[in-house]
C-alpha cells in the first residue's frame, strides 16, 4: 500500500493493472467489494469507491446478484488512455526540452537508445 495516496485509487489501478498485464481478462470477474475491504483492512465502503470508479469509466459492469466484470474492450481503453497520459507527463515535455536543447528527434531517439542500452 502506497501511504500518500488514497486507498480507494489504489483499488482502482491495481484492478486496472491486473486487466493491462492480462491478469484479469475482458469478461472476468473481479474481487467483491468485501474481499477487497477484508484484503486491505478497509471499510467496504471505501472498496465500492473504487470500485466505482471502474463502473463509471465503463471499465466493470455490474451484473446484479453475480458481482464485477470486466468489459469487453476494457483492456484497449485502459492501454488507449494510459498511452494518451504517458505522452502528456512524459514525451510532450521531453520534447520541448530538446528542442530547447537544439536536439532534433534523431539525436532524441539516440539519446533514448543509449539510456535504454544502459539499462
């Protein structure tokens, strides 16, 4: 558990991780809203909050009296949106510093190359 940010955002991206990474499939069924209290010793109504969130992002749905499931096409909006926030907090500022920096995009992309080799 990450102390600094809330419980219920992390219930929402660990599920959202599970589906990316293929853990949880498109059609699934995700915890309960009780196991995920009981799991991070929280109240249940702090589960359903970000359980919630799912549900409005069209993520999960519900299906009453069975419980949660993923969405088909979940997985492709969660790698669309996610890519969509990847440029806006990292290429779009990446570039403009090069360009302050005078490099062009083949120097960016062999600066890029050699960072990655050295990994």
């Amino acid at each position: 558990m990450d102390e600094s940010r809330p419980i219920f955002i992390q219930i929402t991206e660990q599920v959202e991780n599970d589906i990316i990474e293929g853990t949880l499939a498109e059609g699934a069924q995700i915890p309960s809203i009780n196991e995920f209290a009981t799991f991070h010793r929280i109240n249940p109504a702090t589960a359903l909050r970000g359980v919630n969130r799912l549900v409005d992002d069209g993520i999960v749905e519900k299906r009453r009296g069975i419980g949660m499931f993923v969405t088909t096409g979940a997985r492709a909006r969660l790698v669309e949106r996610r890519r969509d926030e990847f440029a806006a907090a990292y290429i779009r500022p990446l570039i403009v510093e090069a360009e302050k920096l005078g490099l062009d995009i083949d120097q960016l992309a062999a600066l890029i190359r050699a960072e990655r080799i050295e990994s």
